[in-house]
C-alpha cells in the first residue's frame, strides 16, 4: 500500500487498500506488443506485465523488458511443433547471444542456427546437453558470468526451472528476467 501508480494523463494515484479474492476466475494470457505496458480500468491506470526478475539491484527494467521482447520473438520465429523450447538472450559489447536449452530437438536447434546466423551480430549458444548448464541460462550465465551488469531475458513463461531459480538467487548477478504474462 502506498505505492504511487501513473495514470494515462500523467498524474499519479496512491493504492489506498489492496482486496484479495479468493474465488475461479477465467483468466487470459495478454501480450503487448513491443512495450509491456497499459491502461487498465475506468481511472486508466498504468501496469506492467513484462517481467519478473531475482538477483541484483538494478530496478531498471528496459533491458530486461528488452530482452524478454527478443527471446519471445525468436520464439515465435520458429514453427509451432519446435516452440517447447526455452530461449535466452543476452547483448554484451554490440554482440546479441542467442541460447536455447540443450535438450531441444536438433530440428529446432538447427532452425534458431538459421535464424541466428542469418543476423549479423548475433551468435547461437546451444547449452551443453541435459544438465544444469544445458538450460538456456544458465548457458548464457556460464559463459559470461565475468560481465558486469549482466542481464539474461528468457522466453519461459513459467520463469527459470526451480534449480535454475535456487542457482541465479545465490548468485551476485544482475538480472533474469522472464515474461509474466
Ligand atoms: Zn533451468
């Protein structure tokens, strides 16, 4: 409570109470286009469903948003039947580092190399095989570890697997971010 909201006209709103409802709800997955944010209800008020991130201190969240944009991108560029992948991208130095988990399929890892390389400056990372440094971030996060501010965005919707999630949290790390649709 308290926490100032913008509203469509610029000005801002103060949360007065917060309601939990305890009751089914259909419920829809929503997804904006380029930005993560929009107006919601009669007051128009400004929310955010892009990302959620651990580690860190940064709550600067454009990278991060960012980020998470261009894992879901390439996401959808691939056919349907090779999407049960996890995507992750980071941008160090002008260079965009594509991921993808080291247990997808050899059609869909052959498919994003396409995609990858048809893009200069960008580079495919193929995690190495099924272990922990197979996931999509945690690829990306042992090759470039050493780089200050850090930021990996990744295409799970359901956010780093629990492993994935107890490895970043216990790092000195800048940010994973993940879609919160
Ligand atoms: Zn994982």
């Amino acid at each position: 409570m308290g926490d100032r909201i913008r509203k469509a006209d610029g000005s801002y709103g103060q949360v007065q109470s917060i309601e939990v409802v305890n009751e089914p709800q259909w419920m829809f997955n929503l997804t904006v286009d380029q930005a993560h944010t929009f107006f919601v209800g009669k007051e128009q008020w400004l929310v955010h469903n892009a990302c959620s991130w651990l580690g860190g201190s940064s709550s600067n969240h454009s990278v991060g948003n960012n980020l998470v944009d261009q894992a879901e991108a390439y996401l959808r560029s691939l056919p349907r039947d090779l999407r049960r992948v996890t995507i992750g991208v980071t941008e160090i130095n002008g260079t965009r580092y594509v991921s993808i988990n080291g247990g997808a399929s050899s059609d869909a890892i052959s498919r994003l190399g396409q995609i990858v390389g048809n893009q200069p400056g960008s580079r495919l990372v193929v995690g190495n095989g099924f272990g922990s440094a197979g996931h999509a971030e945690r690829a990306l996060y042992d090759l470039f570890s050493s780089i200050e501010n850090l930021h990996i965005g990744i295409s799970r919707a359901a956010g780093p697997c629990p492993e994935c999630e107890g490895f970043f949290s216990g790092q000195n790390f800048t940010g994973l971010f993940w879609p919160n649709n």
